[in-house]
C-alpha cells in the first residue's frame, strides 16, 4: 500500500512538471508571436522545468523496467547468463547513480547562490541541480526494490520460462 502510493506520488510529481512546463512553454509562444511581448522568464523556466522531467521520468521508467535496451544478442543467450547480465546491469546502474549523487551535491553546494539570470530572487542553480541527486535517489531505490527478485530468479535452482530478462524487475 505504501509503496503503490510512493509510486503514484512520484509518478504525479513528474506530470505535474510536465503540465507545468507545457503551460509555461504555452504561455511563452502565445505571448512572444502573438503579443510581440514576451515574458524572460518563460524559456528559462521551461529548460530548469524539463530537467527535472527528464529525471523524475527516468526514475519511473527505471520502475517499469522500459529504459531503452538491445537486447537481441542477450535473448539468443541462455536464461541464467541472461539474468547474470542483467543483475551486472543493474550494479552498474547503482554505482553510477551514486557517483552522479555525489558530484551533484558538489554542484548544488557551488550553485547555492548562483541566482538565475532572468529570476533571481526566486530560482537559484541550485534548485535546478537538486534534481540530480533527486533523480539517483529514486532510481537506486527503484534498483534495489527489484533486486530481490532478480537474485531469487537469478540463483534459483531452476529458472522458469517466464522469468526472463525484460521480465524481472
């Protein structure tokens, strides 16, 4: 229950940037070729808005397991090595995600005061690198919420048809 509700509140959380970029982007085009009067802060909201998009939509795509993947030679191999690959796969996504963390927490501390140019009193770099250390966050957690079962399935006495790649996680 708590999990189905940690899902949906960070599913929601990415498309209401979504909503809210569009609306912004929506709002820059009318008022700049229709109004000839452009509001500044318009585009660069929209660039801050759709990097924390891209993060928090990677991490519910990492949670369905539909990254981007080829995978037709890994399919051709036997289901125990298909599995140990993607058990490889998904450390390497944890170590990667922990050393994005890392040099993002060095970037917000150096950014901290970094005003944006066209709203400075409200928007720092540092609100637009908190999406990085967010975005590893979730997608560690999402890893290690589906670890188990790629381990049961991966040192299991005899895997199943069914528990192939594409479909553990």
């Amino acid at each position: 229950m708590l999990r189905k509700r940690f899902d949906e509140l960070v599913e929601n959380a990415a498309t209401a940037v979504f909503v809210i970029m569009f609306i912004v982007t929506a709002l820059q085009v009318i008022l700049r070729f229709i109004f000839q009067r452009p509001l500044m802060w318009t585009e660069e909201a929209a660039r801050f808005l759709y990097v924390w998009l891209t993060f928090l939509g990677a991490a519910v795509i990492m949670r369905d397991n539909e990254h981007i993947t080829i995978d037709f030679v890994v399919k051709k191999l036997p289901v125990k090595l298909q599995l140990a690959i993607s058990f490889c796969i998904q450390l390497a996504i944890i170590i990667y995600a922990v050393v994005v963390f890392m040099g993002s927490l060095i970037m917000i501390r150096i950014n901290w005061d970094a005003p944006s140019s066209t709203m400075p009193n409200v928007v720092t770099m540092a609100h637009v690198y908190l999406a990085l250390p967010v975005g590893m966050t979730l997608m560690v957690y999402y890893v290690l919420r589906g670890l188990p079962a790629r381990t049961r399935a991966l040192f299991g006495k005899k895997p199943s048809k069914t528990a192939r790649l594409e479909e553990v996680g």
